[in-house]
C-alpha cells in the first residue's frame, strides 16, 4: 500500500510540474493570440461607438488607391513590402544557397570565410546600421567619392526621397548575404558517397549544385519558401533605424502602417479599427497566395535518400 501510495505521489507530483510549465504559455496563447485575433475581426466591422460599419474597408481600399490621410497609403506601403520580399527570395536566398554550397565543399578558407559570412548574424543590427550609415554619409567613404563624382543627392542618400528606399533596400541586401543554416544543415546530410560517385563520373560543380544537391535538400528550401511567405506583409527593411520619417521620404512599409497608426492612434482615433480591417483585408490576400504557392511546391518532386 506504501508503494502504491508513493507511485501516485510521484505521478501526481510529475502531474503538477509538466503543468506548472506550460499552463503559462498556454494563457499566453489564449490572451495575445485568440482574444487579440477575435478582437480585431470584431474591431473590423465596428466604428468608434462599437456599432456595425463598413466604413473601415472603404478607408482601407482608399488608402490602397492613394494618400487619404496627407502621411502616405497603404499603395507606396504594399509597393515597399513586396520589393523587400522580391529582393529575399530572388537575389539574398539564392546567394545563400551558393554559398552555403562553396562552404560545404570545404573550398581554401572556407572557414574564415564561414566566420565573416555568419557576422552579420551575431552583431547588433544597431551595430550594422550605424556603421552603413557613416559609410555612406557625407563626409564617409562612399559620400566622398560620391561627392567627386558628383552624385551625391542633396540631403543625402537617407535623407533624399528619391534616394531612401532604394538605399535601405542596397543595406538589407548587403546585411542580408550570409550563410543560411537551415541550408548548410540540409547540405550536411547528403551522403558523400552520392557527391563521390558523381564526381567519378566528371559532375562540374554548377551541375552537382543544380543537378544533385538541389534535388537533394528541395524539402528543406521549399519549407523555407513557404515560411517566407507567410511572412510577406512583415517584409521590412530597418527603417525606423534608417530614417526619422519612413513617410516623408517614402520608405514606408505594411509593418510600419500598422505600427505607426496603433502607436499614435487611440480607440476614439478610429485607427485601430482601421488597423483591424487592414489585416483581415491583407490576410484574405495573402492566405490564397500560400496555399498556391504550397499546392506548387508540392507537384515538385523530392528525393529520398
């Protein structure tokens, strides 16, 4: 009896410690992600008294077909967002995916090489920020030259809105080369022998690449994909690092709409409510365009190994 005793002791007592660990996370879940998202589709279709309206979609879509409030609409904000999104997936991914490759054959250096790639990884983007911006100042070394050359724009690069946009999109893109490690990991567990035998064979190393390791780590690269995506309206560059006013210099993104409308707005401001409908509007555009692009991926055969 003592020992049945003591075994229900120790049960309930392993009972009350796996509990005690995720009872915390699980009343996170519930405050900040079904209350907060029930809440917004609600806040959606009310207005500032809390009584149904539609008025808040007609802001959202006037505010895609222009400036409705004199500080920039969500047009120039979708516009940034897809170009920080387009640069990622078709420039810096496939950059990272040739470079883990070149790291994982091991070339001479590869590992002063991995180092210096995985920096931008480590350091403060505070740091990284700091440092592009006083390269690029007026009395920096790519301001000088500029200045000689004269193309250097009046306010400068960050401070010039013909300028701003495309800088920061140059700093994400610099920042933004460096080892994948999801991909370096993938690339680890190919089997040698399959890298060996193609090598027998007279395999070049673009189609080894193209051929062979692709194929080999594509469930990898097309879950990546796919996560990217539902990340889409987030895409941003540093721009509250970047500039003062992301909107007088039309560097505004989806991200920053939405921050600078609930960080200056109140509920009698109206702006949450318009914050709500815009992300139920851009769900609804985003969700078809990942499960599409999911349903593509799929038809893409993987190999087994």
């Amino acid at each position: 009896m003592r020992q049945k005793s003591s075994m229900g002791s120790y049960r309930r007592g392993q009972l009350i410690f796996v509990w005690s660990m995720i009872i915390i996370p699980i009343i996170g879940w519930f405050i900040f992600f079904v209350y907060v998202n029930a809440s917004s589709f609600v806040q959606a279709f009310q207005d500032v008294n809390g009584d149904f309206t539609w008025y808040n979609f007609e802001q959202v879509f006037a505010s895609f077909r222009g400036d409705i409030d004199g500080r920039g609409g969500l047009g120039i904000a979708m516009r940034n967002t897809f170009s920080y999104f387009g640069q990622h997936i078709i420039l810096i991914f496939p950059l990272q995916i040739i470079m883990a490759y070149f790291l994982y054959k091991q070339i001479p250096g590869y590992k002063v090489f991995r180092i210096i790639f995985y920096l931008p990884n480590i350091i403060s983007s505070v740091v990284m920020v700091n440092v592009f911006k006083e390269f690029i100042a007026a009395d920096g070394p790519i301001g000088v030259l500029c200045k000689q050359w004269g193309i250097f724009p009046q306010g400068g690069f960050l401070g010039n809105i013909d300028t701003a946009h495309a800088t920061i999109l140059f700093y994400c893109f610099w920042s933004g080369i460096n080892t994948h490690l999801l991909v370096c990991g993938a690339m680890a567990k190919i089997p040698l022998e399959v890298l060996e035998s193609a090598r027998l064979d007279g395999v070049q190393a673009g189609r080894e690449l193209v051929s062979i390791v692709l194929p080999l780590i594509w469930p990898t690269l097309s879950t990546i994909l796919i996560l990217s995506c539902t990340g889409l309206i987030n895409s941003s560059g540093p721009i509250l690092l970047m500039t003062k006013d992301a909107y007088a210099y039309g560097c505004t993104t989806i991200s920053y709409w939405i921050f600078e409308k609930v960080w200056t707005g109140s509920i009698e401001s109206g702006k949450y409510t318009l914050v709500s409908a815009t992300g139920l509007t851009l769900t609804v555009i985003i969700v078809p365009i990942v499960l599409g692009l999911r349903k593509l991926l799929e038809k893409i055969p993987t190999v087994e190994y």
